[in-house]
C-alpha cells in the first residue's frame, strides 16, 4: 500500500459532499471503538464510560470479528474515485486496520491477557492517570468502576484457559513476577487504605468536596475493593500459581506455540510494518551492532582509554559525578534538561511546537520493571497533560550522561512533539490520531500501534541531539551511543530467541557483551523480548528509515532542503506504516520543488 498523498492534505482541507459520507463512516467507527472499549476511551479525554472496564472476553472478541468484518466491507462498497486524495488515505488506512486485524485473530493474541509487563494489576496505575477526579459524581463513577473488575478479571482467566486449551500460553519468564505483583496491589489480600493505589484519588483534596463527604466516598469504594476486588485478585493468583503456571509453554521462543512461525512473523508485521524475515531483521542488526560499536571504541580511545569500552564503562562507574545520589535529584535532573536545555533549542530543527505541557513524575513503585523512562500522551483538550515517566528505581544505576539521550526520545521532539502534534493535527480523524498505547501483550490481534513510526521517531530524535549541539561531552555522545547499540542489539536478540533457538541466558549475555548493559537491565529487556515479540524490533527499523527518507530529500531537493519543512511533512503524517510514510515523502519531495520550480519561473519572469 503506497500512496504519494502530500502530508498538507489535512492542512485547510475543504471536504467534497462524498467526503463527509467517509467522514461519518470514519466517526461510526471511532465511536464503536471508544464504546467497546472504555479504557481506551478514558485515555483518549472521552469519560462517558468511565464507570465502565474493556470486555477482554471469548466472547467479545467474538463480536468485534464480526463487527470489523461488516465495517471493512462497508468501506469496500465505497467508489473511491469521487472522494479527495485524503479521504483516499484514510480509506485505504482503515481498511488496511481492519484486514490487519481479521487476519491475525487466528494468532490468538487475546489469550495473553495477563503479563509482568501489562495486565488488568498493572494496568490500574495508568487508568487513573487517565480518569477525571473533578467533583463527587467522578468518584462515583469511578466506584462503578471498581465493581467492574470482578467480571474482567474472570474474563482474564477465560482467556488463560482459551490459551491452555488451544496451546497458546506464555513462558514461565512473563509471568513469574505477576503473584508477587498482584500481592503488592492488594497488600497480599488484606486492604491498606492508606497505602491503595486504588484508594489514591481519595487521599487528595478536591474542591467542592468536604473532608466528611470524601471520607464517605471513600467508605464507599473500601467497601467494594473488600468485598469482591479484592478477592477477586487473590482469586486470580491463585489460580495463576496453581494452574496457568504449570502449564506455561516449555521453550522460550514464540515459534514453539502452534502455528509459530507465521505467528512470530506476524508479530514482526505489526511492529515494524514491513515484510522482513526474521534472518532479514537478525544480519541487520548484526551489522548496527557493529557500526555503533566502532563509534564507541572511537570515544574511549579519545579519552585515553585505548579503545576498550570496557575499559571506559569501568572508569565511568567509578567517577560518582556521573551519577546521581538520590532519585529526587535523577527528577530534577531531567526536569533540567527538558525544560532549559532541550526545548530552548527546538526551533532551529521544528515549525510547529504543541503547547502541551510535559509532565515529569516517577513511574509507580509497581512498575520497578519498566524501562530508565517511558512516555503517555496527553489528551487534546489539555485536561491531562503528557506524562514523562521515570522509573527511578535504578537511579544509583542510571549515568547521567545518558539521560539527554532518554530525554530527546521520550520528551521533546520525540514522543511528546510527535504525539501531541498528531492528536492536534486539524482534518484528520481520530482513529489517526490516537494510538492505543495499552495491552501490548495482544499483538498482534488488536489495532495498529505503528511502533516503527512512534518507536522509530523516537530513537531518530536521539540522534538529534548532535545537531542541536546537545551532547556537549564525550560521556554524553557515548550515552546516546548506549541506547542506540541496544535497539541494534534488539534486532539481533528478539529474533535469536523467537526464530533461532536462543536461551535466556544467552540472550543476556548478548545485551552485556555487545550492548554493554547491567546485569540487571540485560534480564529486565530479555524478559520484556520473550512477552513482547518483536515490538524491540521496531525502533532500529524505523529509525532507519526516518533516515533513509531524509537522506533521500537531501539529494533530490538539494539546496530547497528545509530540515524544518521535512521534520514538519514527517509529523503531518501522524503514525502511519512505513510504506505509506514513504509514499507520503516522495510527495512532500516533489511538491517542494514543483513549489520551487514555480518561484524559480516568477523570478526569472521579474528579471526580465
């Protein structure tokens, strides 16, 4: 599917009488998915169903098999030839959804509903970020929501025993961590409403709302959780401890499920949006991994340490400037950098700025799994700001010299710019706007999350950071190097242990060998590679191409090369797959100079 539509098609668009009949059809749609799932909803700023959770059952997934089956044909009996260029877009963008999603529900990705990366026990944190704590009749919608959790997470199990029954169940390696997790949520089944993160919305003040009335409200919630949430959860470990792991699959690698390989290939589909092989993805890798380790040993030689990455990580370790003692200061260290380093600088590379606030906050003591930082968008009203989450549970662990690199992808111009800019692009619907960024673990049978776009934007913005003469230091360009060589080394491990036959551990000793990574951060990514298969992959293979576009424009439009201009055509694209990213810059590429072409002959007109 490629399409050489200029990215201004959303730009002043005036839609044609046949566009709006699309454009509803694309609102039908839309709110389909916001009803059928509330949570998506929730982060989206829609808060109708807030007193509502996803239906994660059998047969629910049933329903939206035949519901997508209906809309996708709908959208054939379309003639495409009376509608504008961009409704042409949208059009073949949604169908592609929708095809997408038909063919991997024979992949049963459904059957993973529970994971130590994501889940219903981990997934509570999020959610309330996303919910409205405005006035009392929020709080009793969110109590509504509360009784939910009982019916989703028998839907949970349903979908573990679908798994056992059909033979698609996880590794031992992603679920391991889940009781210990689910006893932290619920204080090992005995609730502490001081210490709850179900019960957080209650210990803060809200206007309107007396102490007594919050105490009652409070009560009232303390009520369910004990009543059935609770145990529900306790119900659920133990059926996980005492049943689902012990039926776990025996080898790692995705491939061994029943229909494997087509099921990791799929996997590799929907992350990086193209055709790649597994062996493809593997040499690529191989061959970054390589080149990032040159320029590597290239910085520890500069610093008269002849070569030896090693050498240099030792004498880095041992230098505690370069690291921060507590982790208010890894916070405020950040904060720093977002706010008087990195935004500052924005405009030489950037058009268009969101005037979005960026919120910066420690990741929940939950989530001490997660990655050094990781992002949440930010809804278009501006009633939830994006969130920068810093898991500051490794502080003493984190250099400080990486951290600009970390900034740039998961700040500003990487997730925030990208994916506030596209929920304000103005014409473009909303299913183009807003990605669902939960329940990974589904995929590859759930809707697009483009990871090569969102993913590869955000590891091309690291690289920014030298043409904005962010990386004043050796140590700092050395940083940046780090987190590159780990998204080539993805490419190398991902594939080694779902297509090649690798074990855990050779897997980690991959990450400390080549990507020179801790001990514990080589076993935190190999397990997050063995319950997400091939989501790693997507960064370096987006990457990569964000580059290989910008390098194209270069040479065809040479001296009309505006890097502000393209980054603006790249972010007017919203999160699309990589070949319509392309077809979108071929056109942005030959309106620039059909643009310049006629400058040029006005100007040779007034010569004359």
């Amino acid at each position: 599917m490629e399409f050489e539509i200029s990215p201004l098609s959303y730009v002043d668009n005036e839609a044609s009488p046949e566009d709006k009949v699309v454009t509803r059809l694309f609102e039908e749609v839309w709110s389909w998915r916001l009803k059928t799932s509330p949570e998506f909803a929730s982060y989206c700023g829609v808060h109708d169903d807030d007193d509502k959770l996803d239906d994660i059952g059998l047969e629910a997934l049933k329903e939206w098999k035949i519901t997508v089956e209906k809309f996708l044909e709908r959208c054939r009996e379309i003639n495409t030839d009376a509608i504008s260029d961009a409704a042409k877009l949208d059009l073949a963008l949604l169908k592609e959804e929708f095809k997408t999603f038909l063919l991997a529900c024979k992949f049963n990705g459904w059957c993973f509903p529970i994971t130590f990366q994501d889940g219903i026990h981990n997934d509570i944190h999020l959610l309330l970020s996303f919910s409205k704590f405005e006035k009392e009749a929020d709080f009793k919608v969110y109590i509504e929501r509360l009784k939910c959790y009982p019916r989703q997470i028998s839907q949970a199990r349903e979908m573990c025993e679908e798994g056992i029954k059909i033979g698609y169940v996880n590794h031992m390696v992603s679920m391991r961590e889940v009781p210990d997790q689910i006893n932290s949520l619920t204080n090992n089944g005995k609730l502490d409403p001081k210490a709850s993160p179900f019960l957080s919305p209650f210990r803060k003040e809200v206007d309107g709302i007396s102490p007594e009335e919050m105490a009652e409200l409070e009560k009232e919630a303390i009520s369910v959780l004990e009543d059935t949430v609770i145990p529900a959860f306790i119900d659920l470990r133990d059926y996980l401890m005492s049943v689902y792991m012990r039926r776990t699959r025996p080898s790692i690698g995705c491939c061994t499920l029943p229909n494997g390989q087509r099921y990791y290939q799929q996997c590799l589909m929907f992350h990086t949006s193209t055709n790649l092989t597994p062996q493809e993805v593997h040499n690529l890798g191989l061959q970054e991994v390589e080149r990032i380790t040159k320029a590597m040993e290239q910085i520890a030689k500069e610093e008269g340490l002849g070569s030896n990455i090693q050498r240099f990580l030792r004498h880095a370790k041992d230098n505690k400037e370069l690291y921060y003692q507590t982790e208010e200061d890894l916070l405020a260290g950040i904060k720093d950098i977002c706010t008087n380093k990195i935004r500052p600088k924005l405009s030489k590379l950037f058009k268009t700025i969101p005037d979005v606030d960026m919120k910066i906050t420690a990741a929940p003591a939950s989530m001490s799994s997660a990655p050094v930082g990781f992002y949440m968008a930010g809804t278009n009203d501006g009633s939830r700001p994006g969130i920068y989450y810093v898991n500051t549970s490794h502080f003493s662990d984190t250099p400080i010299y990486e951290l600009m690199a970390l900034s740039l992808h998961e700040g500003e111009p990487g997730h925030h710019l990208q994916s506030m800019y596209a929920i304000q692009q103005k014409g473009m619907p909303a299913f183009r706007q807003y990605i669902e960024d939960m329940k990974y673990s589904r995929a590859p049978t759930r809707f697009s999350l483009h990871t090569a776009y969102m993913e590869g934007w955000g590891l091309y913005c690291e690289s920014l950071g030298e043409e904005l003469g962010l990386y004043s230091t050796n140590y700092e360009l050395f940083g940046r190097y780090t987190f590159e060589i780990l998204r080539a080394a993805r490419l190398v491990v991902d594939t080694g242990l779902h297509a090649m036959g690798w074990s855990l551990e050779s897997t980690k000793k991959y990450l400390i060998e080549r990507a020179f990574m801790h001990e514990w951060f080589a076993d935190s990514e190999s397990k997050r590679y063995v319950t997400w298969p091939g989501q790693a992959c997507a960064y370096k293979i987006g990457e990569l191409k964000i580059k290989e576009l910008r390098k194209r424009a270069e040479k065809e439009l040479g001296d009309a090369f505006d890097v502000r201009e393209f980054h603006e055509a790249i972010l007017q694209c919203g999160p699309v797959p990589l070949n319509v990213l392309e077809g979108m810059i071929t056109a942005y590429i030959k309106d620039t100079k059909n643009l310049n072409n006629v400058e040029d002959e006005e100007n040779s007109k007034e010569s004359d």
